[in-house]
C-alpha cells in the first residue's frame, strides 16, 4: 500500500521542511529540567557522560508497520472535529536510563498505560496543534511546523519532560503525514489533516516528581471547520470571575491541564447563550484570549490611529503561530499600525459606544481567522459594527 500511495504522489509532493543531509544535523539540548540541589546537579553530569548518540531521538531509526486494512471508509464531513482518525500514528519512547528509543510509524491503536501514570494523575503532559493542507497544486504543505516543534519543546521544559531534537522529530512527522496523505485527498476542500504531536509522562508512580520514562506520540485527524455555524461571528461571554491563566502561570504552554479547567466557564458561557468564553485578567479587566484563540482587534485606537492590536506574550497568553503569522503579514503590509499592546474592556466598550470598532477576531490552527461579533459583559451585549451591519 505504501509503495502505490509513493506512485500516486511522489515524496516531493510533501513539501514539508526536512533536514537536506544528515550532517545537518545538531544533537539537541541536554534532556533534563533544571535541578535545584547540588546532589541531583552531580547526578545528572554522571548521567551526561554515559550518554551515547543512539540515545538521541533520530528519524533514520524510523521503522515502519503498515496496517493491513485503511480505514478510509468514514463520510469525513458529517463528522465533529478531532473523532476522524487516520491509520497510523507515530510513537517514541524516552527513557531516563535508555535515552530515546526508535520512532515507529504503526497503525492507529489504543495505548496501555499503568494506572499511576503521572500524566493521568498531575498533568504531566503537553500537546501540540498543526494543520496539513492541500494547495491547489495538489501538494501538501505543514504550515511553519518549525515553530510547533519550538513550542512543544517549551512545554517540556515547562513540565520537565526531556528534551528531543526537534528538526528529527519533524523528520518523523513529515514521513507519517507521507504515508497518511491519501486522506487528505479522499477529504473535501475545505477538510485539512490536524497534526496532534502529543507528549506524556509514562512515569508509574504517584510521587510528584521529574518523569523518568515518558512516551511522544502523534496522530492525525480529520478537520474541517472546528466550530459549528461555519464562517458566522462568534458570541463571547466575558465574565472576571474566572481566569484562564495567570502571570507566571503555564498560560503560555500547551499543556493539558490549562485546558480541562476552562470547562465549566466555557458551559457557562453557553448558559448566557454565548459561544465562547472571552478570557479577562486583573483589576482592569484585560482582553487575554477568546476560548482557545489568540484574540485581535483592528480599531480607530485612543489616539486616533487605525491600528491592529493583539496582547503581548507576557505569560497569560499563548503564543500563537497563527497570531505570529498574523502580526507578520499586517506589519508587512503596513496599511495600519500593528501591535502588541494591552486591550482593556474599559478600552473596548468606549470604542464600541464611539463607533471606532472595525472588526475583532480570533486567531488559532483549528479555527484559522474567526470573526467576533458579540460580547456578553456585566449582563450588556456589546456588538462589532460589522455584526449590526448584518442585521441592518
Ligand atoms: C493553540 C492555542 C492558540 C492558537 O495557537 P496556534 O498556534 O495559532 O494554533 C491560542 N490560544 C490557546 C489557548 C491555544 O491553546
């Protein structure tokens, strides 16, 4: 099967980044957080010396397990985002002792964990988010995986997961995405491959503790539109009482944990017929994030300036490759001022009230650019023009 997939679409069909020779590559850093006592500090330098270069994580170990049977049977469109999988994943095992093992590509399966793993008890865990497209020409493109490799690999150092060479590890993607990539092509035009690079703690003990034996895998899914209601606004609720992230918090990773305690805002939300939640901070009640989406507005600011404004990465907020892409080609374009600025609710209902309001989105893989047309806040609706537009 994977030898008639490599003759319908060539491997250069994959336009992925990919290291051009193996001498390219560089050993990645140290795979160990950093150790507050001296004691663990001489442990860890006794560990370093042992160390050889199998131990690194290294895509010419990839070896290859085909499933038997592809699944690829499933109208993809009648189905929510993220419960379409493909038939393989990719996984590679870590071991404090051993170093990283061989990545394997092998079908799609359920994993066996002990039930003390840390990642099921203290989120020792993180995950990462990436889309593969189709372009016109029929060729796949992963969009900037470079910078989710970075940021997976900030995660770890968050939770103390090891680190992992990150261009090797993008190897290992590109060549799971080659051998999955005739589901790109049984999907619509508006459906995408969503890349899940996941990486968890294997550790099996309850002790709150630095993981010595850990597990990365990936998988793929199916994505098309990732909210219900297409391209329409979307509601927020915007309500102090809860926060998402706070300074010096883990806000700015993607760890799992951040996201199960969004959940109960997030139906609440609902309860005030909102869609998402809009994520405020401190006194002053600042704009952070819109669910799970970078936020921007483009508005006549305070000086009477046009302007695109996000937040800036100060710890609360996820940094973001669509926003960063975002910011990129705006300044580019330099139609109107960019930046990265602090937004306050104060702030925006004036510029509501004023009329000075142009658009506001939210920025994300999933989502790509959604339109915000209408907030919730201490029981008002406030409403983007581009909303009452509509209704006019
Ligand atoms: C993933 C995520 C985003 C968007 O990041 P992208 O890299 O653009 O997908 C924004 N906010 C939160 C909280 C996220 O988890």
């Amino acid at each position: 099967m994977a030898d008639s997939f490599k003759q319908l679409h060539p491997l250069q069909h994959l336009a992925a980044f990919s290291p051009s020779s193996p001498s390219q590559i560089q050993p990645g850093p140290t795979p160990r957080c950093y150790p507050g006592s001296r004691q663990a500090q001489a442990e860890i330098s006794d560990m370093e010396t042992q160390r050889n270069p199998h131990t690194q994580l290294g895509a010419a170990d990839l070896t290859v397990q085909l499933c038997s049977e592809s699944l690829k049977t499933t109208s993809p469109e009648s189905k929510a985002f993220g419960t379409v999988f493909t038939d393989h994943m990719l996984t590679i095992e870590w071991s404090e002792a051993e170093g990283w093992g061989a990545p394997r590509i092998r079908p799609f399966g359920n994993l066996s964990m002990h039930p003390a793993c840390s990642s099921l008890h203290y989120g020792i865990q993180l995950f990462e988010g990436l889309k593969v497209y189709r372009g016109e020409d029929e060729r796949l493109r992963l969009f900037r995986p470079m910078l989710n490799m970075k940021r997976m690999s900030k995660s770890a150092r968050r939770v103390c997961l090891p680190a992992f060479d990150e261009v090797e590890l993008l190897e290992c993607i590109r060549r799971l995405v080659e051998i999955e990539q005739d589901w790109a092509f049984i999907s619509g035009p508006s459906m995408h491959l969503y890349v899940r690079p996941t990486f968890i703690s294997t550790e099996a003990s309850l002790g709150v503790k630095r993981a010595t034996r850990a597990l990365l895998y990936v998988i793929i899914c199916l994505a098309g539109s990732y909210f219900s209601g297409g391209s329409e606004g979307l509601s927020l609720w915007a309500d102090p009482k809860y926060i998402r992230a706070a300074k010096g918090g883990t806000g700015d990773c993607k760890l799992g944990g951040n996201y199960g305690g969004c959940l109960a805002a997030q139906y609440e939300a609902k309860e005030f017929g909102c869609q998402q939640v809009l994520w405020l901070y401190g006194d002053d009640h600042q704009i952070t994030e819109a669910g799970t989406m970078n936020i921007f507005l483009h508005w006549i600011n305070e000086d009477g300036v046009e302007e695109l404004a996000t937040p800036p990465l100060d710890s609360l907020i996820l940094p973001g490759v669509t926003r960063q892409s975002i910011l990129e080609i705006t300044r580019k374009w330099g139609e109107f001022a960019v930046s990265e600025r602090y937004l306050t609710m104060d702030q925006l209902c004036s510029a509501l009230e004023q009329q000075r309001v142009k658009e506001m989105f939210g920025s994300g893989t999933a989502c790509m650019i959604r339109h915000l047309s209408q907030i919730v806040y201490k029981g008002e609706c406030g409403r983007t023009p581009s909303d009452w537009t509509l209704l006019v």
